[in-house]
C-alpha cells in the first residue's frame, strides 16, 4: 500500500466498549484471540461521511486525481457514503467506483489496477480495468457456519434456517450484482473444501486463474494446506496468505477463500 499509494478508509469495530479501525488498531490476530473470550459480539460500522470527505480533501491537495475503489456497495454503504462525499469535495477530481465484491478477490483487484499505474496506465484505462477485472474476479468461500451472515444480513434468515436444519455448510460467493450468494451446499467439512476446489478446477480449466490469494480466519495450517492445493491445480502460488479482515471474520468466523 505504500509503495503504491494507497490510502486506506477502514471500517470501524467496536469491542469490548471500545472502537479500534479495522487492521489499523485492530490486526487480525488479537482480534480473534479477544473474540474467544469476548463477552459481548463486536460490532462494525462503515467509514463516516466526514472521515471520508476529510480524506479527499486532504488527497486532493497532493494528487491530480483520485480513483476510489470500494467493496459491493450491496455488502456496505461505504460507496454511497463516498459517492455522497465525492460530490461534495469536488467530482471533477474524485472517480468512485463499485468493484462488486469484498474481501481477497477485492484485493487482488486493487493491485492489479496498482500495477498497471506503475506502467504509466491512464486514468480512463484504470477505470476500464477496473470494470473489466470486476466482471473476471471470483471470490469462494467455506463456510463453517452461517450464524454471523444472518445476523450481519448477508444471508437471509429463510436461507439460514434451512441451511442449519440440513446441517450444510455451503461456499458463499457474491452474485453479478454484488450480493451474496450461496451454492456448492455440502453436508461436511471436508465435502465442502472437495466442491470448493472443484470449482476452482473448473474456473481454471474454463477461464484460466492468473492470481489468486488464500484468506483465513486465525487458522494458518488450513490455509497453508489450501495453498497447496490451490498450486497443485493452476501451478502458481498465491500472490499472498493472510489473515483475513476482522471485519469480514466477524461476518463468517473461521472460514479459508480463495
């Protein structure tokens, strides 16, 4: 992020009465150490319309432009906020875009676009890139339970109730809107990460995965053994392995993505 200017908005979590922002005072590992002995379910908020109009227009003094590139807005109101903010800071200089997805495969979009700016990319072929790789970016997700997506309102209480009455534990995906989606249901662990890769097989074999990254939720060992399966089928290890956001931990604890 320093090496490429990136200015991040974080979201704000608030535990144990106290607010951290989301792995800035609050990194994934002492999250969820706290989290097992939490009294209290932590809770998030997005960046505030002020937070985000003090940072555009503090970015806006040193840059000639500024691309800002955000998770579905179906998922958080964070790109309306800073839609909002845009507007009011000065839109000629401030482009906001809706990449239609969160976490990992979020990521690997912003360096994608990182990269090609460093080749000397024009601001209209960063935005196209950005629409184009939005389109391509797949992000899959094993989910141990559902619990903490009913309660965040990712998935519904309908899909929740008959999930956890058949015991599945599905992949969760986002949709071509944005929105979550469930497929791949299975009944056991191990049967869900066999479909999850699986499908991972399939995107290789029809679309050709170029990057990828492994997430995990405070478990190292089942992202390292991730990792290798994931190189065992497109040849390529992952860009990075990290823990993943405590703000996305809290939405599906423990879960491996790629």
């Amino acid at each position: 992020m320093d090496h490429h200017q990136i200015h991040l908005l974080p979201a704000t979590i608030e535990m144990d009465q106290s607010p951290y922002l989301d792995k800035v005072t609050m990194k994934p590992e002492n999250f969820y150490n706290r989290l097992e002995v939490a009294e209290e379910a932590p809770k998030t908020s997005q960046p505030g319309l002020e937070q985000i109009t003090r940072t555009y227009e503090q970015l806006a003094k040193h840059y000639d432009h500024i691309l800002s590139i955000h998770v579905s807005k179906e998922l958080s109101g964070t790109f309306e906020s800073c839609t909002l903010a845009a507007a009011q800071v000065d839109p000629e200089k401030i482009t906001v875009l809706n990449t239609k997805t969160l976490s990992g495969a979020y990521g690997l979009l912003i360096h994608a676009v990182a990269e090609e700016l460093d080749k000397g990319a024009s601001l209209d072929e960063l935005i196209q890139l950005t629409e184009e790789l939005t389109a391509k970016t797949e992000i899959l997700v094993s989910v141990p339970t559902l619990k903490h997506m009913i309660r965040g309102g990712r998935v519904t209480p309908l899909q929740g109730r008959i999930a956890t009455m058949l015991k599945m534990k599905p992949i969760v995906s986002v949709d071509e809107q944005g929105k979550s989606k469930l497929y791949g249901k299975t009944f056991f662990r191990n049967s869900n990460l066999k479909k999850m890769f699986s499908m991972i097989a399939h995107l290789d074999k029809t679309k050709q995965i170029t990057q990828y990254v492994v997430l995990h939720a405070n478990d190292p060992d089942k992202a390292a053994l991730c990792a290798v399966e994931m190189k065992n089928l497109t040849g390529a290890n992952p860009l990075y392995t990290a823990n993943v956001s405590p703000v996305i931990g809290l939405m599906q604890a423990r879960d491996q993505s790629a």
